[in-house]
C-alpha cells in the first residue's frame, strides 16, 4: 500500500506557517516611558553628579541606600552605605594614587527601555574625572503612582565600547530593527 506524503507535507507547513504569525503578533512593542517620568529620572542623575562633584559622597551613600535598599534590614542598610561610600570616596582620589580623580562633567550616552513596558527603563552616562572617564547605568522603576524610583546604580571602568556592546547594552538596537 502507498501512502503520500502530502498530507504530512501540508500540515507540518501549515503549523510552522501559524507558529511564525502567532510569534510575530505577540513581539513586544517598544514602547517608551512618559516625559514626566524621564525627566525625573534625569534629575536623580544630576542630584547624583552634582553631589559627586561636591565631593559629598556620605550624602550619595546614604540616597542610594534609600533608593535601592528600600527592602532591606537596618542592619545590610549601615553596611551598604559604607560600602557606597568607600568605593565613591576611591572614585575621587586624584591620579598618581587613584584612577580617576574629581569630576568634571558628564554626558547622557544612552537611553533605553524594556520592550514590552514603559515603566522600567535605564540611563547610562559616562563622567570625565582628572584621570579616566567611567560608565554609569541607572535603572528607573515608573511605580503605579507615577513616581520613579531608582532600582539599581552601578559604575564600571571597562572601556566605554566594550561595555556598551555587551548584550543587555544592544538588545534595545536589536528591537529597533
């Protein structure tokens, strides 16, 4: 007995055919977040530079611990604060003795949201200090009420190229297309 092929043929096209449409139809929008809510944040960032600047670094320790460490026990909250203070305060030993030395200025050098959502979204600058300039990434969280708080704070010394290529730094390019 013969039997065809076709059948099969034509139905494992079909699925493949329905698989790829329904794919397509659920790809998250890139959306962005409101003005209020960037501007916000913009702000955050400048408080932070600002106060950078100022060389008050006891003050930015004791912000980023009420921003990102809303969680967390008094106790990891003491010791966060000293440990962001410690690693601002090495920031800011001029070159011989550290690495960058006081800032300067910055700049904004990307924006970028999650597809998908308007309500998380992230800012990287890059700061110029005596010595070498730094990344920074700030992660914004939009909360029901409009207000944005800031969910993470880090600061790196990669070269600014290899750290802008990695792939959570490329992934809002890679929706964009």
């Amino acid at each position: 007995m013969k039997t065809s092929l076709l059948p099969v043929f034509l139905a494992t096209n079909l699925f493949t055919v329905v698989v790829c449409i329904a794919a397509e139809v659920v790809k998250p929008k890139n959306v962005t977040p409101n003005a209020t809510a960037v501007s916000a944040a913009y702000k955050m960032a400048e408080g932070l530079f600002a106060n950078l600047k100022a060389e008050k670094n006891d003050d930015i320790a004791k912000w980023l611990v009420e921003q990102v460490g809303s969680s967390w026990d008094a106790q990891t909250k003491v010791k966060n604060a000293a440990d962001y203070k410690s690693k601002l305060d090495m920031i800011l030993i001029s070159p011989p003795a550290g690495t960058y030395g006081k800032l300067d200025s910055y700049d904004l050098i990307e924006e970028s949201g999650l597809p998908g959502t308007d309500r998380y979204f992230r800012l990287t600058f890059m700061t110029y200090h005596e010595g070498a300039p730094m990344i920074w990434e700030m992660r914004f969280y939009v909360k029901p009420d409009g207000k944005v708080a800031l969910k993470y704070c880090g600061w790196s010394d990669k070269n600014p190229f290899e750290y802008l290529s990695t792939s959570d730094m490329q992934m809002q390019r890679w929706y964009e297309h």
